[in-house]
C-alpha cells in the first residue's frame, strides 16, 4: 500500500500543470494502446531519477523505441517466373548428382576390381560358380584375386601386389558380362609401386605404376591409367578412361573408354560405352559398342541390361559377337557377399551369328 501511494503520488504531480485536455489524450495512447502496437512505455518514465514532462499530444510517445517496421523485411512471394527459375536451378544441382552418384555406385557393383583398381582399394575376392551353355555341360569356375595396396610415403607412393587376370585378356573378355564373370586360363601375380596424381576438380586423374609380373624370368612393366569426367549437361555425364602399359615380354597396350550417361528414370541409369583397344604384339585393334541400361531394385539388388557388339580390324573392321544379357546381382549377406545371375544370348562369328544360350551363376565372398 505504501509503494501504490508513492506511485499514485508521483503521477498525480506528474499530471499537475498540464493541460487536461493535452494529456488525457497521452495517458489513453500510452495505457489503451492501438491493436496491433507494443504496450511500452516511453522513455519519459524510465529512469525516475531523470525529469519527466509530458510531450504534445501531437508527438508519437513511441517515436525513439523501435518499431516492428524497423526489423521486418516484408516477404513478396516470388511470380511464377521466379519461381520456376529457382526450381530449375534447384533440379538440375539435384538431377546432376544423382547422376554422377548412380554412376558410381554401378559402376562399384558391376565392375568389381576393375572399379576397385581406380580407387586404390585393397581386396580379396573368392569365387564360386560356373557357365551353363546351350547344348553343353556345366564348365564350373572357381577363382582367387587379391590386391594388397599398401600405404606408402608422404609423396604418395605405394606398394601394390596383385594376383588376378593375366595382362593378355581380350577387350570382349574384359568388358562382356558372362565372359568378364569368368576366370582366364592364367594368372599372375604383379608386384610394383604406385603414384597417385590427383588433379584439381576437372582435371584428369592419373595413376603411374612400375614393377614385375612374378614369372621366370621376371618380366618388368610400366603402366599408366587415367580417369576423367565432364558434365556436359544436367543430363548428360561424359566419362574417359584410359591405360597405357608396357611389358618387356609383349610391348605396347593401350585401351580407351568413352562412357555416356544418362539418369533417364529415378532407379534407372542408361549407359553408352565405346571401347578401343590396341596390342603391339599382335597387332590389331580391338573394338566395341556396349549400350547398358542399369535398373536400381530395392534393397541391395540391380539389374544390368547390356546390348553389345566386339570386333576386330583396322581398314577392313568385322564384327565378331553380338549378344543380349542380364546381368542380375544382389547381397544376400551383409556388404561381402555377392549372388551374380547372368542369362545371356550370343550371335558368335565362329557359329555363322546362330543363337546360343547360356547362363551363368557365380557366387562371391569379397575381404576388404
């Protein structure tokens, strides 16, 4: 009660000498604000040390206490221009990545140490299975292939050994489904170091390699291989790859890869490869156009379908094999093991382009 009447006090000889009139007016602005407005009190009031007189009723009591007009940036919601703009912007970015990271990862599941080679992985990869051809027995298959990439020095050089194919497989061999699913006839073991040059985004990156192939007598190699995408529109992703190599026993080999792709669907990549191929030894380039369509299944599955054709020639070019497949691959078990299902119809040279059929069923333990 004693601090309302000192209150009451003070404001009563605020109020005396004005103007009733002049100040009725403030005290209803001040106590009754309008809808909408802060319910503050003016300067004039805070701190009650400081002398306080009423202003005129024409002056705004709010006028040095900030406004919400001071803060509020008024939001224009954008004309279907804009925002069709923004959206195209915003979906090419996405449709761009999705590109680029479906590619990838198919490339991971379907390429097996060809994609891991590119990426310095180290691996072991046991496999079981075999090759069922039309009017044939079972040819089973039972394959080991290592790779040991052992960190190096600060300069990036490393210690590679690698058992696996031998260096003289075919370009048909290494690149169609059914046959790339199959072991060669030899291995070899490969010994060497390895120096990564990473260029900048864009920019070509290459891997430098020298070593043996363990044989008697030892067989001395040099080898480069190089890796570059460009993205040529939302749509679109072009992807070169290539390798140079040199055997003391064989000579020169070079192959390239001109990769097209396309995220025609949210699950489905289409792929265009055109493959070169060159021996020294014998003398003969080897060619191919393989046009694939990837579909991503749910879970850990998908299915590669592959229309291709290989050949040989240089002046005079004649197509050797054409063939239709469908390359159906899963992970029945966690990330190391891998069901490979491979149907598959083959127009061959060496039987007049007459129809066979084969289906091959390969199952896989990889140890990364």
């Amino acid at each position: 009660m004693v601090m309302s009447s000192v209150v009451m006090a003070e404001d009563q000889s605020l109020l005396q000498g004005a103007d009733p009139a002049a100040g009725l007016p403030y005290l209803a602005a001040v106590l009754e604000p309008h809808q909408g407005k802060l319910n503050v009190y003016p300067k004039q009031f805070d701190p009650p040390f400081e002398e306080r007189t009423i202003p005129d009723a024409s002056q705004n009591p709010f006028v040095d206490y900030p406004s919400l007009e001071d803060f509020y940036v008024p939001y224009d919601e954008p004309g279907y221009v804009d925002r069709s703009v923004e959206y195209l912007v915003e979906s090419r970015e996405k449709l761009s990545d999705a590109l680029e990271n479906m590619g990838r990862r198919m490339d991971a599941y379907f390429a097996g140490e060809k994609f891991q080679t590119y990426n310095n992985d180290s691996y072991a990869i046991l496999r079981l299975g075999g090759k069922w051809y039309e009017g044939a027995e079972f040819d089973p298959d039972f394959n080991v292939k290592f790779r040991l990439d052992m960190p190096g020095t600060k300069e990036r050089y490393r210690l590679v050994l690698q058992y696996g194919d031998d260096n003289d497989r075919s370009l048909e061999e290494r690149n169609r489904p059914s046959e790339a699913a199959s072991t060669s006839d030899q291995n070899s073991l490969f010994a060497g170091l390895l120096r990564t040059l990473d260029g900048g985004t864009g920019e070509w990156e290459t891997k430098l390699s020298a070593g043996v192939k363990v044989k008697a007598p030892p067989d001395p190699f040099v080898r480069s291989t190089g890796l570059r995408q460009f993205k040529l529109s939302p749509d679109w992703n072009l992807q070169l790859r290539g390798q140079a190599e040199w055997f003391n026993s064989d000579g020169f080999h070079g192959d390239v890869d001109i990769i097209l792709d396309n995220l025609v669907a949210e699950n489905f990549l289409f792929r265009s490869n055109t493959l070169l191929d060159w021996r020294e030894e014998l003398d003969t380039l080897e060619f191919g156009q393989v046009f694939s369509l990837y579909q991503q299944l749910p879970g850990t599955r998908a299915i590669e379908y592959q229309l291709g054709a290989f050949g040989t020639g240089y002046d005079y070019s004649e197509v050797d094999i054409v063939y239709l497949s469908a390359a159906y691959r899963s992970q029945p078990y966690k990330d190391w093991l891998y069901l490979s299902v491979i149907p598959e119809v083959a127009f061959p040279r060496e039987e007049n382009f007459h129809q066979t059929f084969s289906i091959t069923v390969l199952l896989e333990v990889h140890f990364r």
